[in-house]
C-alpha cells in the first residue's frame, strides 16, 4: 500500500534512521509533537510493508521531506464522492470559474512566480504540497471554465505552472509524475493557443526521455519542438530550444558530437543581444549570454572537449548565487571536464561541491549524476 514511501526513500539514499532524523528535525522546527524515534522506527516498518496506514499527521511531515504528492505517499488515487444531483453544485462551480477577474488570473502567475524563485533557491522537495494545490486550483478553474476567451487566460497560466512542477519532480526523482506534468502543460498551452508553451514543454519533456536512457527519442522530441509553429516563436525560445538540443545531442554519444556543436552555434547566433535575462513572453526561460556560456561549457564537457574548461569557470565565477541548483550542475560540469583531462584532485574537489548543493536542494536527479561521476573518480 505504501511502496512510495520506501520508493521515495531510496531515491533521496536516506536509510530510515536518517528518515526518521529528518522528521524530527523537520517537527523540532516547527514545532510539532511526533513520537520518538523508538516509535518512528516501528511505524516507517509498518508504513513501508502496508500493515499500519499513514495519517495526515504524519503524511503532512513526509511529503515535503520527500517531495512527493499525497497520492505518490500513499499509493492512493483521488476520487470525488458521486452525487444523486450534482447539477446545482456544477452551476456554481461554473460561475465561480466564469466569473474569475483578471486580478485573479494574474495571481496565478505570481504564485508560480514564487514558487518559481524558492524552488531555485531552496530545492523542490519541500514545495510539492504548494505546488501540488496550486496545479489543482488552476486545475479546477479551467475545468469550469466555459468560454474560450476565459479558458485561455487559465490555460496559459496552468501551463506555466505545469511545467515547473514537471522539473520540480524530475529533480526530486519523480519520474512518472514529471511525465504526466509535462503532459499537463502541453494539453493547457493547446488550450491557451500558445506555442511557446506547447514547445517550451516539449524541449523539457525531452530531458525525461534522456534520462530514462532514451537519448535518440530525446533529440527527435526536442527537434519536434522546434518545428511547433516556428513562425510564432521567440527569438529567446528559439535560443534555449537549439541549446537544448545541443545538449540532448552531446548526451547522445560521440555520434551526434556535430550536431551538438551544429546546434550551440544555432543557439548564440539566435539570442538576441538585448542584456536581458527572461523571454517577456515565456517567464520559464532564463537565457542570457552567461547562461548560454554555461551550457556550452556542458556541452563541450559532454563530448570531451578540452576548451570547456574556460567557459565553465568564467560561468562559475559570474553565475547568480540564487540558482543553488544550477551550481550543483556547474560542479557536475568542472567535474567531467577535468576527467575528461585526468586531473583526478580539481575533479574530486568540484564533485564534493556538487554534492553539498545537491543534498542542500534535495535534488535526486542531480545526486544521481554525483553518484555516477563518483564511480569515475
């Protein structure tokens, strides 16, 4: 019943002991009664071999500790109690979504926003219950939505909203839920008549692809993005999509090594030289001349090439101290690039700083990574 939970686990690598650590930590912060560690010993046991069920108590302390949903927790579908006559109740709920104003529309976007900032900041682990309500509020409103010039309005606000919550649990390790969060955003960007976001979802979506070790699939998703409704792009969006394929093409093997630097040159040549930093029209993307020269330090340090090094460190040195997570990456980076050269000391340096970020986000994916450059070292 509650295979999550140990799922959930062993993805983080924490061990109970460390389980039940964490959420007396977690309940000394916040100043929460729970049962000894005795006692916590006992019912992780039960929770993980289906004899004793977990209660909201204690469901409301795993859930940010492991950054999964309720239902990923408990192994437990959602279900809403069927009504002899639901019809008034489903008038209400639709002159409620009717009636929504463009201030409230506009609040869904600063949600996400914030949610958006703590993520980078902090890691996902700990948001996925206000993620995971801030998805079903929007949800619900467009469901109830009838018109399409209120349903486009949500609908593009849900599909930003979707596809962070996508890379939020590609990051905590969540695999299928990233999955169908992706698929999430990609029906409300057709819904919102947006392209970007439909490509924008598409390019993220490849990433998923890859890592389950699909790499090929991977580049022809992302290809597929870029060939959405072009014409309706932005420059930005065009930038990121040829820099993502770039990287999807150097995690693909030696073979696509000249498509990957095909397509790095596509991505400098399309960013537009404004200085800024985000695509007014896709908030999701953050893509400057500095970012740019991030990710083509990894991708040059994917296929082996030696001139990555310069452009990792110049990245490091100018990279914002609120993308904790992207650092993580960095370090990941510096790491195989110095591999790569047989500099085993600089490498076993920037992994241990990798490491320390990753397990200070929480971020599985980016564990994982460290645990596979370990087995390098």
């Amino acid at each position: 019943m509650t295979t999550g939970l140990r799922a959930a686990r062993t993805a983080r690598g924490w061990s109970q002991d460390r389980l039940i650590y964490e959420m007396r930590r977690f309940a000394e912060q916040k100043l929460l009664d729970i049962a000894s560690a005795a006692s916590l010993k006992t019912y992780i046991s039960e929770w993980e071999n289906g004899r004793r069920a977990i209660t909201e108590r204690y469901a409301a302390i795993l859930r940010p500790l492991l950054g999964v949903t309720d239902s990923e927790l408990r192994g437990e579908a959602d279900s809403q109690p069927i009504q002899a006559d639901g019809y008034t109740d489903l008038l209400s709920r639709i002159d409620a979504a009717g009636s929504l104003s463009d201030s409230m529309v506009q609040s869904f976007f600063d949600q996400t926003e914030l949610l958006r900032t703590m993520d980078r900041q902090m890691g996902a682990a700990g948001l996925v219950d206000q993620m995971n309500g801030h998805l079903t509020a929007m949800e619900d409103a467009l469901t109830f939505a009838v018109l399409p010039g209120t349903r486009r309005p949500i609908a593009t606000a849900l599909a930003g909203a979707s596809t962070l919550a996508a890379w939020q649990a590609l990051d905590a390790g969540a695999v299928e839920r990233a999955w169908r969060r992706y698929e999430l955003a990609k029906k409300a960007a057709l819904d919102a008549e947006s392209p970007l976001y439909l490509a924008h979802a598409m390019g993220e979506q490849a990433y998923v692809l890859a890592e389950a070790g699909r790499p090929l699939l991977a580049v022809e998703l992302v290809r597929d993005a870029q060939r959405t409704q072009p014409e309706r792009h932005t420059p930005r969006l065009r930038a990121w999509l040829a820099a993502a394929e770039a990287e999807l093409c150097a995690a693909a093997g030696p073979d696509m090594e000249a498509d990957a630097r095909a397509a790095l040159d596509r991505a400098s040549a399309l960013l537009p030289e404004d200085g800024e930093l985000r695509d007014p029209d896709l908030a999701s993307i953050f893509l400057n001349a500095g970012h740019l020269a991030r990710w083509r330090g990894n991708v040059l340090a994917k296929v082996g090439d030696g001139s990555a090094m310069e452009e990792l460190y110049t990245s490091l040195e100018r990279a914002d101290p609120s993308f904790v997570r992207a650092r993580s990456g960095l370090h990941c980076d510096l790491t195989q690039a110095h591999l790569a050269r047989g500099e085993v000391d600089d490498a076993r340096t920037h992994l241990q700083q990798a490491r320390l970020l990753a397990n200070r986000t929480g971020s599985v994916r980016h564990r994982r990574r460290v645990e596979l450059l370990t087995g390098r070292l």
